[in-house]
C-alpha cells in the first residue's frame, strides 16, 4: 500500500465553482476573492481579510505594512519554513531566532524575551502544525517592549487559542492556502486584521501599491475607470477568482476537514501509546483544533533509520521543520543562532501521515507498520 504525506480534499464542489467563473470571463480579482475575504474575515473573528497569492507574500507585506525595515531585528522561533525570516529579509530586517518549547516546539516566550534589544520592531510566532502558540506570554512581552506581533497562521487554518481563533489577536494574521493545507486554493493566501489602514495599505501592496484594483475599478463608476495612482512600492499578489472559487468550496468544508483530523490525531494517540522508542505529540490546553501535521518524535537516534522502514513499506513522511537558520543560505548570509531546544527536537522529530480523506485501511497500514519497525535488526 502507498500512503502519502497529505492528500487534499477536492471534489464536485470546486468544480461547480469554477465553471461559474469561467461563465462569467473574470478570472482575475473579483467578486469570488471578496466574498472569501468576507466569509474568512468572519470566520477569524477579524474585520477585514486580504486575499494574497501565499502565506509568503502576506509574510512579506505585513511586515512592509508595518514599516519594518533596514536595522529592524524580527523575532522568529527556530523551527519554521524559510518563508517566515524570508520576509524579515525581504525587507531588509534582520531575523533574530528564537528556540522553541520543549513540548510544542513554538516559540518559548522565555527565550524571546531575552533576544530582544533595542533594534526589535516585531514578533513573528509560528502556530506549529496547527498548535497555537503561548499568545498570552508572547503578547504581553511584545506589549512591554512596543512591539508589533504578526501571527504565522500558514500550518493553522481553525485553530483556537483559549477559544477564539488564531489570526485575531496579533497586529496581522497570515495564512496559507497551498496544496498540503487543511483548505488549499492550489497556492494561495490571507491576511487578516482589525486596523482599517492596515487592511487598506495592504490591499494596496498586493496590487502594486496602487489605490484601485481592476475590480475596484470596474465596479466603482458607471463605467470603467482607468484612473488610479501608485503611492508606493507594491508587489502583483493579488488573489484571483480561480482561486477564490477553489477556496470558497475548501471553506464549507473546513469544518468537517478539522474535525476529522481531530479524530485521527486521537487515534493516533491511542495506537501508538506504550511504544517505549516513540513519543506522541504533547498538547497545552490552551489549543485546540487546526491539526495539519502530525508530529511523533522517534528516540535513541532512530528517527532516521524509521523513515527509511516506513518509506520502503510505501509511508510516507517528513521532518517539519529542522532549525531554519540551518540552511546554507544563511550561513552565506552571515546568519548564525544556537537554539539547542530546537536542534535537539530536529533529531527526533517526524510527520506522520494526516489527512482528511485518509481511510480506515491505509489508517491500519500506517500504525502497523509503525509497530512492525524493528530498530535494531
């Protein structure tokens, strides 16, 4: 049997969504992207969402939003993908990691604070897999030294922070749509926040920097306006009604996608308790909800030896994330950190497969050739 990483959830239903937008000709940012906008806004408790190309990208603006910039420091937890200190980096900030919580392996709010000078302008928590960080702990610091707070939402689509969604409670929430996500639109992205101008600059960088979109534009006036200006450096990141389309199916069904993966984790759990070479994932009780990964630790230096056993009997798995200043690009860089909470975990993690349409027998498959890996033969 061959089981995969992830496998999204596609049907009928984005299909219906998509021909009525290839019936209208506007494929372009439209009425689809709006109303995701609207539908996702509500969802995340949050006045206003911008629909993006990818969670990259709403990385990227929300820090520009924020006039982060050159002799900036972004504080960013070691365990992450390449995106979230690439947008420290694209606008010529400094990235400053932080090490991780032994259990949850987000940001430790102890560490952060010590990595703070007077250089920092923002914090970037990464809700991990799904698992909301320590909010209370990270706000608060961020409070105390001025600081702007952008939740990295990308691996937390329904995620819950003691009740009330992830996205929300920061200066700016960015999420992701990609192919491996609990919702995808192929690629895509959404930026979510409370500030009226932040919501409109950043609708403005992701078309340019322009004061009006195509769309806004055609909808605006009786008749087409070509009129517009371009205040600022902007970026083509708009969303599209494609997308869009794809999206708004993905959303109705995101419920129904957690709440499955909310099972299949508590199975997990559950069949692999009392393997004395395995640890299963630890949960504060502040998270619930928004699962996409799931991440066992594999101990005495197997891990690697593990994913070889599971890879030959057609398993497949990953490691999210090893420490993200590890890459070679930032030592070229001149990057450096020592996170040793965060290079310990890196050695032992390692992500099993979770995915709404996983079914019983490939459920099985997983969890016995789990128990029939043999380490020392």
């Amino acid at each position: 049997m061959k089981v995969p990483l992830f496998r999204p959830k596609l049907g009928k239903e984005e299909l219906v969504n998509l021909k009525k937008v290839f019936k209208t000709g506007w494929v372009g940012l439209g009425p689809m992207t709006q109303e995701l906008e609207k539908q996702f806004a509500k969802s995340a408790g949050v006045d206003y969402a911008v629909g993006v190309t990818s969670c990259t990208a709403a990385l990227h603006i929300a820090l520009q939003a924020l006039v982060v910039g050159e002799g900036d420091e972004v504080l960013i937890p070691a365990i992450t993908v390449v995106s979230t200190p690439y947008a420290a980096l694209y606008n010529r900030a400094t990235p400053i990691f932080v090490d991780v919580e032994k259990d949850t392996l987000c940001m430790d709010p102890k560490d952060l604070e010590k990595k703070i000078t007077k250089r920092a302008k923002a914090i970037i928590p990464v809700h991990l897999g799904g698992h909301s960080c320590d909010l209370d702990a990270i706000l608060k610091i961020a409070q105390k030294h001025n600081l702007y707070v952008v939740e990295d939402c990308a691996n937390a689509q329904g995620a819950l922070y003691k009740g009330k969604p992830v996205g929300g409670l920061g200066d700016i929430g960015c999420f992701s749509f990609e192919a491996k996500k609990n919702m995808t639109t192929g690629d895509g992205g959404m930026l979510t926040t409370n500030d009226e101008k932040l919501a409109a600059k950043l609708k403005a960088l992701r078309w340019y920097g322009s004061s009006a979109d195509t769309w806004k534009r055609f909808t605006g006036n009786t008749k087409y306006s070509w009129h517009y200006d371009v205040a600022e450096l902007g970026w083509k990141y708009n969303m599209n009604d494609i997308m869009a389309a794809i999206g708004l199916a993905q959303f109705k069904k995101l419920p129904k996608v957690l709440k499955v993966k909310d099972k299949l984790r508590a199975k997990y759990n559950q069949a692999l308790k009392g393997i004395s070479w395995l640890e299963t994932p630890k949960d504060q009780p502040y998270t619930k909800s928004g699962w996409w990964l799931y991440v066992a630790r594999i101990k005495n230096g197997w891990r690697d030896k593990f994913m070889e056993y599971m890879a030959e009997n057609g398993v497949t798995t990953s490691v999210h994330f090893p420490p993200v200043y590890q890459h070679s690009y930032f030592r070229k860089i001149g990057i450096t950190a020592y996170c040793p909470v965060a290079e310990n975990a890196a050695k032992e993690i390692v992500s099993l497969p979770l995915f709404a349409s996983m079914n019983q027998q490939e459920f099985n498959y997983v969890v016995k050739i789990i128990k029939e890996f043999s380490p020392l033969t």
